[in-house]
C-alpha cells in the first residue's frame, strides 16, 4: 500500500489561482499532505495561508532557503516540494531544493534560461530525485486518448498541425502583472500559453519540431512583452504545423484546441470542452469521443475519474499529474526503483519548452526568419 506523501509549497500565498489549484490537487488522490510551505515574501502572508492550511507555525517558514534547510534536518522531512513562484525565482528555487535532496515539481516554464534548466537536469540526475513540469493538458484523458490514436496509427501518417490558444484578459487588464514585466522575463504570451501548444502537440503526436518562423507582437500600452504570436513549425519526418497563441483575443476564454490531420483521418480536441475528442477516420462516420462514456485505450482509460456526463476540468488534470508523480516518488522511496513510463511532464519536456520559447523569440527578433529547433 502506497503510504501518504508529505510535500511542502514555495508560492502560492492567498489569492493565488494557480498555488490553489496545485495544493488542492497534489492532495486529490490522498497521496500526498500538504506538511510545510513558504507561501509569500511577506511573512504575515505566509504565515496567514499556512494557518489555513492546517500547517504547524514551526513549518511555515520565512524564505525557501530556510524551509530547504530546516526541512533537509527533519526526521519527518517533506518528500517533495512543488513550486508556484513567478517564472524568473523557479531556477533558484528548484536548484536549492534539488541540493537538500528534495523531488521537485516546478510549474512551467520550467526557467528563463535553457543553460538553467539543462543545469537543474544534471543536478536532479546526480543526486537521483525525481522532477515533474506541470504541463497541464497532459493530463486530461483526452488528449491521452488522442495520444493513443496517433501511436496506434489510426491517423496515419501525420500531415499538418493546427493548434491555436487565445485568451483575451490582456485586453481587460487595468494594471501591469508580473507576466507582463521586462525585467521578469523574456516573454508573455508565448511562455504563458505558447509553450502549452507546443508540448500538448508534442505529448499527443510524439512529433519533434526542426524548425519555426514566428511573428511576435504586443498591443497595448500595459507591456512590452509579447500578447500576441503566429507561428509557422516544421516536424523532424517533413509533417507541417501552424500555431496561434494570444491574450488580446476578444471573447476568447481559455481556447486551446488541437487539430491534427494524418493520411488516415484527422481529430480535433478543446480544452473548454475536454471530454470530448471529434474523430474523423476515411471511409467512417465522423465519431464524437466521451470521456466515460465511450471505451478509451488503457492508457487513457486509467486516467477517467467519473461517469459520463458528469465533467472532469483542471483540477482533475492537475491531480492526474501529481497522481502519477506520487506514485513514481513512492516507489523510489520503496526501493522500487523510478517508472520510466510513469505518465507526467518531465524535466526534459520543460527543458524543450524553454528552447521553444528561444527559438521563438529568437525568430521573431531577427525579421522571423527560419530558426533551427532540434539540437545536433
């Protein structure tokens, strides 16, 4: 039986959205308890969400340093750390934990700089601990069940790619965010959304994108970083992609949607409808795919928590990456050994998002020219 896990928080202080969503679900599937955190810069704040969270005074601590160290001492130590902070403190943070021993989950972008995060891998292998990026849409069943289809062949060959991710809160923005900030990173748009296209068409297709163009753009006076990208992609094989990603799309919610057309047929998945995969296979009726409804490939199917008709979304998702992260961490601290096919976001997958968003910035500063993507 797998024993409960105890993992601590860096981020993630009160009215955080996304620090909510990953404490809740790394404690969905009652794998792990949330046993210590440093929520906030401001001390007060931390203090008052540990409180909340039920977490003994002596565990909610005033910077990560000090939660890294005192925790490393415990006897009843934290097993994993998860980290909710702005884009720019997840190398320092991730580094510091990886050196007391700590597995890690890191929200994506796993960091600004490829030479950090290709760091952050060398330091994770050498001392044998375990590190997810929570790329979100991976883990609904879904778009595992389009994972399934392609690898079975019932596509084909793939042909194209069309994937586009529009939002709109760019537009309804009174104040400047730490998305939006120069000096806290490189990019907005496409490390905030652009980055989900890439690896949602990389974990469904296995596809390994050659080269890009990308045309980058920012309206408004709030920022200087980009809200707006087109991107033209080549695949290693010769199939072709397009992807839209944008903040400044109005009436646009939360639009993710993947298309992907083969030799064989072609699907269709939304993330604001996430149960359902559209399926077109030649010579078939166009079949509609529901998630517990309609029988899934194992793989998939693993993942479906409910009945049809009753909606799974983004908590489910998330928890379906912490489960499988769980489960991984306790069998390594079960002298199990790690699961290679353990199905979450690995560091390697956080390390080509950061090269995307490179390359991206990288063609578009240079008249969107073609860039190189895969590495030699």
């Amino acid at each position: 039986m797998q024993s409960v896990l105890k993992f601590g928080m860096v981020g993630g202080g009160e009215g955080s959205l996304i620090g909510d969503i990953h404490c809740r679900a790394a404690m969905f599937d009652r794998k792990s308890v949330i046993a210590a955190g440093c929520f906030s810069r401001d001390a007060a704040k931390s203090a008052a969400t540990g409180h909340k969270l039920g977490i003994a005074p002596d565990r909610i601590y005033s910077t990560y340093e000090e939660m890294a160290e005192k925790e490393a001492g415990r006897e009843d130590r934290i097993d994993f750390v998860s980290i909710v902070t702005p884009n720019n403190s997840h190398y320092a943070i991730a580094k510091t934990f990886l050196q007391h021993g700590f597995h890690v989950v890191c929200d994506k972008p796993l960091t600004i700089e490829q030479s950090e995060a290709k760091e952050l891998e060398r330091i994770a292998e050498r001392n044998g601990l375990l590190f997810c990026v929570t790329y979100t849409y991976s883990g609904y069943p879904m778009v595992k069940q389009a994972r399934e289809l392609v690898r079975h062949g019932e596509l084909g060959d793939l042909i194209t790619v069309m994937a586009e991710y529009p939002q709109e809160w760019v537009l309804n923005a009174e104040r400047a965010s730490w998305r939006m900030d120069a000096s806290q990173g490189k990019s907005c748009c496409v490390a905030d959304i652009g980055v989900h296209i890439a690896h949602t068409v990389s974990y469904m297709t296995g596809l390994k994108i050659e080269s890009l163009c990308a045309d980058m753009q920012s309206y408004g006076t709030l920022m200087e970083l980009d809200n707006n990208a087109n991107i033209l992609v080549k695949y290693e094989g010769g199939a072709t992609g397009v992807y839209w990603c944008s903040q400044v799309a109005a009436g646009s919610k939360n639009g993710l949607k993947v298309r992907l057309f083969g030799t064989k047929g072609s699907l269709e998945w939304e993330q604001e409808r996430p149960d359902e995969l559209r399926l077109s296979v030649k010579g078939k009726p166009l079949q509609l795919l529901s998630r517990g409804r309609d029988a899934l490939y194992p793989g998939a199917a693993a993942f479906n928590r409910l009945p049809g008709g009753h909606p799974e979304g983004l908590y489910e998702a998330f928890s379906n990456i912490y489960s499988a992260f769980c489960s991984d961490v306790s069998g390594l601290l079960q002298g199990k050994g790690a699961d290679p096919n353990a199905d979450y976001p690995r560091i390697g997958e956080g390390i080509d998002g950061v090269r995307f968003i490179d390359k991206c910035l990288e063609s578009a500063h240079d008249g969107s020219r073609w860039v190189q993507v895969a590495e030699a």
